[in-house]
C-alpha cells in the first residue's frame, strides 16, 4: 500500500464538492483523520467512522436537546466510554439507548457533519486536507460508511440545496421572517409551512443563522439548511441577495396556474422515499 502523508493530501484535494483525498485514502484502507480547520473525518480501514464539524450540532446534542439523554447521562459516556474509543458502545451497554436508536442518531449526525466538512459554508475556508495516521475518535464506531456511499449522499444534497433556491447566500445570514408567524396566512400561491418549516421560522429572531437555529432545535443542520432554502423560495424569509423578501409567485386565478402548496407538498414526499 503506498504512504500518504499530509503532504500529499493538498487543499485542491477536498474542495466541495471533490472528494478525491477521502477516496484516495478509503482505497488504500487508510485509518486515521482527514482534518482541517472546518472539521475531521475519522476513518478505519477505508471507511468512514465519524464525522465531526463544530459548526453543526454532533449526537450528543442532538440526543440531550430531544430529551432522549440527560446532560449527565451523556457526560457519563464520554467520561467513562471515551477513553477507551467506545462512548457510544457504553450508551448500549448501560441500557441508555438501544443499538437501533444508537446506530440511527450515529448515522444521521455523520452525514449531517459530513456534508458541512467536504462543502464549508465559508466559501474562503479549504475543506479538509490534513491526514494524520492511526487516529481515533472518542466515540468509537458505531456502523462504518463506505466512502463511495458518503461521496454520493453529498452530491444529492447539494443537488437538493439547488433545486429548493440556487443562491447560497441565505445559508449563512440570519434567517428574517417577512411575516409574523403567528401572524399568517401566508397569501394565495404560497405553500403553508410544513411543521418543520414553521418550527424554523418560529426560532428565526433576525440573529439567529440556519446552523444556530438547528442547534437551538437540536436538529439536523442540513435539514434546517434546506427548510431555510425552501421558505425563501416561498417568500416567507428575507434574502441577502435582495435585502428583501424573495420573488413570490403572482397572484393567479384558479385556472391559471397550478396549485403551488400541491406541488410543494408531492415534492416533499417524492423526496422522502
């Protein structure tokens, strides 16, 4: 197997959306860290173990915000399970969460952090380029993930991301309801919120970032992302690329157009199967 050292693992290599360092170092079987100032990815043997990003909220927040753990009980596993690179081993073992629920919330976190690693929001700040060999994570792995997989899962986000509001602005600016949430209802053409979507808007304060938001929620950063990208497609948050609200679509009669709130409720659902 040939060497890689850091040297070898440039900047150009983990750009968003290339991948090509992670694919070169889940060939040759690699275990250790691809980091960098926006996160790390933890491999063992080729695949993807963990995946940390500061930006977005891990597993343990997720779990202690949803009130699935206590704040002591997940303080219990890092301190105890941590040292030995099996935290989330001891959640089982101790009956705190079954290994279905661990291997889901583990998964989920991965991909959520994984996507803001390999696609920083930060346009000016390099993915990952940095490997440094035999490294482990604390948390110890739960259920690898093929690097092709990973590879994949953020080419579709990032196709959806585009496909909700193709301009990146709104992901990094404070989310800014045109309307009152309590306030509605939100006009003839526009789509009503989903309750995640409302859920959104009801956290958004003028300050608050999409990733702030998802930590304050305790949910999923890329989810908040897209819900963020969609209600400024409807009109319903301010845009930096305006400094207004979003284009809404005109008021139409009945048989002029389509049924906008139809439609946004099948794409939801097409893109959940």
């Amino acid at each position: 197997m040939t060497a890689t050292t850091a040297a070898d693992v440039t900047a150009a290599d983990v750009t968003a959306p290339d991948v090509t360092a992670l694919m070169r170092l889940a060939a040759e079987g690699a275990t250790g860290a691809l980091h960098g100032r926006v996160g790390a990815l933890y491999l063992a043997d080729g695949a993807v173990v963990h995946a940390e990003c500061p930006a977005v909220p891990d597993i343990g927040w997720r779990l202690t915000a949803a009130g699935r753990l206590s704040p002591e009980s997940w303080e219990e596993a890092v301190a105890e399970g941590g040292p030995a690179y099996r935290a989330g081993s001891f959640l089982v073992e101790r009956g705190r969460l079954s290994r279905g629920e661990l291997e889901l919330c583990h998964l989920s976190a991965l991909f959520d952090a994984a996507y803001f690693v390999l696609c920083p929001l930060d346009r000016s700040q390099q993915a990952p380029h940095r490997f440094l060999w035999e490294a482990r994570h604390w948390f110890g792995p739960v259920r690898p993930v093929p690097a092709a997989v990973l590879q994949r899962e953020v080419r579709r986000r990032r196709k959806l991301l585009e496909r909700a509001w193709p301009w990146p602005e709104v992901d990094a600016a404070p989310v800014v309801p045109v309307v009152p949430v309590a306030a509605g209802p939100y006009g003839h053409g526009c789509a009503e919120p989903t309750c995640g979507r409302r859920a959104v808007l009801e956290a958004a304060d003028g300050v608050r970032t999409p990733v702030q938001i998802a930590r304050a929620l305790g949910r999923s950063a890329f989810a908040t992302l897209l819900d963020v990208r969609r209600l400024a497609a409807a009109g319903l948050v301010c845009t930096p690329r305006t400094g207004t609200a979003a284009a809404r679509p005109p008021l139409v009669g009945p048989a002029a157009g389509p049924d906008l709130s139809l439609l946004y409720r099948i794409r939801d659902a097409l893109e959940a199967l």
